[in-house]
C-alpha cells in the first residue's frame, strides 16, 4: 500500500473510532435532569385545577423541561401557608384567600389569576325575594364558619350600605347546606354554584345567583401563587410553569370534554363526568377572563384595583405596599393565550 493511501486508511479508521468514541461517551452520559416543581393545588383534582391536570396530560411541562409533583390540598388557606413556609413551589389558592394571609406578612405574591373573576355568590331558591343586595335584609344568610367566602360578603355588606345587624347569619357545617336551602330553613347560603345549584337541580329544586362580582365585589378568583424568595432565585422556572399551564388552561377551553376524560382517567374518584363538564363549561369558562383582560393569565388593573378596594374594606389593611405588592406579572409569558 503506497503512503498516500496509508494514510487515506489511517484517516479513515481514525473517524471511525473518534465516532465510536463519541456515541459511547454520549451514551455514558447522564441524560439532562428535568426541575422538580411541586404544586399544591387547593383542595381535591377538580375544575378549579383542571388545566394544570391537563397540561400535564398532554406533556406540556415534561416539553418545558418539568418534572411535575401534583399534591392535593386542604384549603385555599392552608395552601397560602405551605407557599409562605417553602414547603411547596407553587399553590392553586383562591385570590382573596391567598392576599388575606399575604397582608399578615406572609412572602407570597400570586403570578396568575386562573380564573380572573370568582364564581362565588349567594344562591337562594328561584321562588326566594331576594333579587338585590338589599333583599338580603330581614334573610338567614347560610355560612360555614371561617369559609374564605366571608370576607366577600362582608364586602358587599359595606359596599352596598347593608345593616348587618338585620341579616341573620346561620353559622354550621357546609354538608347541612343542602337540606337547609331545599326546606327553607335559610333563605340563601354563600357558595359555588356547584356545590349548591347543580346538586338542588337534580332535585327539581330551581334556584337563583347573586354573583358578587355583580353587586360591587369584583375580586379575582383562583390563583397560582409562589414563595417572592423563590420567584427570585429561578425566574425561569416560574416562567416555564405559568406559559405551560395557561396553555393547557386554552386547550381546556377549546375542548373541555378532553381536559375532563384527562381529569377523571387519572383521578378516577373526581366527580362525574356529566358534572364536571356542566361546572365547567356553565361557570367556570366564563370566569377566565375578566372584562378588558388582553389574555389568560393577566387580570387588568381596573380588576386589581377592584380587588384591593374590597380587600381593604374587609380586612381593614392589606398591609405594605397594597394591593400591587401581592402580585407579579413577572413570570407571565411575553405572549399570552387569548381569552375565548
């Protein structure tokens, strides 16, 4: 073999085993480890959390480089303060809930309205005089004691110059609600139309809402929440979770029948599908976006000032900085999903 070829040869085997090298040495490596984040949502898989559930289900975060911890929780409060504390990276938290324990303190900002606007209300039966704040005078009002929905109804209280010493307030357990509403022995209670008007109307009991977003309580709804300390040491991460779960929040709304079979084949224990879907697509969809909201994920300000006017007129004081200091758009993507 002549030199010229000898060394075509050389060359030739030298590519061959560099290659080899290199796929081994690739093969050998650690493949790249995705972020652990853990979530702890606000009570049991339901609608409130069915975008994230179904970001999840359709790879979403595992795309955005997450290894995602879902965690059940034990109340918006509850929530607020596992964030607070670092025990966990992000809540599902109802807004007012979550700006409550932040005005005592707490380092938590919420980095993305949910749902933009509350689904809450006074639900009375459709027969019940009560069509205005004002009807709720000379009433027996149902509340479960230390519901987060009792700082809204004060506020309408204050906000519609009410005497709340004419309104009689029923205090008991949120499983006695049904029966005492059906047998009128209340005129209304405070609830989610879920848990109080889809149940009654199996029934063939009618019933009625007083949504406090439309009697001057305008207050956004559940929220993503996280740690300040947190947000600041890994902007990125954050940043990669809201984009990934308002996307599957808009997959949701495109078509809620998937987003619900999603829900229920990995929490076969959730609600029935024929209730998921009625909550969700008849209250739930509407509370996405609030009036005037450029996009998922973002309330406007009129929505925040709103909030903080409520809030402030319930609790007393929202603490340093107000209202602006309980929130971020930091972590928003730069292009947010539209409003349906």
């Amino acid at each position: 073999m002549g030199e010229g070829n000898m060394r075509k040869y050389l060359d030739s085997i030298a590519k061959v085993v560099g290659a080899g090298c290199l796929a081994a040495s690739l093969a050998a490596s650690p493949a790249l480890s995705a972020d652990n984040l853990k979530v702890t949502l606000n009570w049991l898989p339901d609608n409130s959390s069915i975008g994230i559930i179904y970001a999840d289900a359709l790879g979403y975060y595992k795309d955005a480089g997450i290894d995602l911890e879902i965690e059940p929780g034990k109340g918006s409060g509850v929530t607020s303060q596992l964030v607070a504390a670092g025990s966990t990276d992000v809540g599902l938290a109802n807004g007012p809930s979550a700006i409550g324990v932040a005005a005592k303190g707490a380092p938590i900002k919420i980095i993305a309205p949910i749902y933009q606007t509350s689904e809450l209300g006074i639900i009375s039966l459709e027969d019940t005089p009560i069509s205005g704040p004002k009807d709720l005078e000379g009433k027996t009002i149902f509340m479960a004691p230390g519901a987060s929905v009792i700082p809204l109804f004060d506020a309408v209280v204050k906000v519609n110059g009410l005497d709340k010493s004419k309104i009689n307030i029923f205090s008991g357990s949120g499983s006695a609600v049904l029966g005492l509403l059906a047998e009128k022995k209340v005129d209304a209670a405070l609830e989610a139309p879920s848990a109080l008007m889809m149940p009654l109307e199996k029934q063939g009991i009618k019933t009625k809402i007083m949504f406090f977003r439309d009697v001057g309580v305008n207050v956004v709804g559940m929220s993503l929440i996280a740690q300040d300390q947190k947000i600041q040491k890994n902007p990125d991460l954050y940043k990669r979770f809201v984009d990934a779960t308002l996307r599957g929040l808009a997959a949701t709304v495109k078509n809620p029948e998937a987003a619900v079979d999603a829900l229920r084949s990995r929490y076969p224990d959730a609600q029935e599908k024929s209730e998921l879907m009625e909550e969700l697509t008849k209250y739930i969809i509407p509370t996405i976006c609030a009036k005037g909201a450029t996009g998922l994920g973002k309330a406007p300000a009129d929505l925040w000032a709103s909030t903080g006017e409520v809030l402030t007129q319930s609790l007393g004081s929202l603490g340093d900085g107000g209202i602006e200091s309980k929130y971020t758009d930091a972590v928003l993507p730069a292009q947010l999903p539209p409003c349906p």
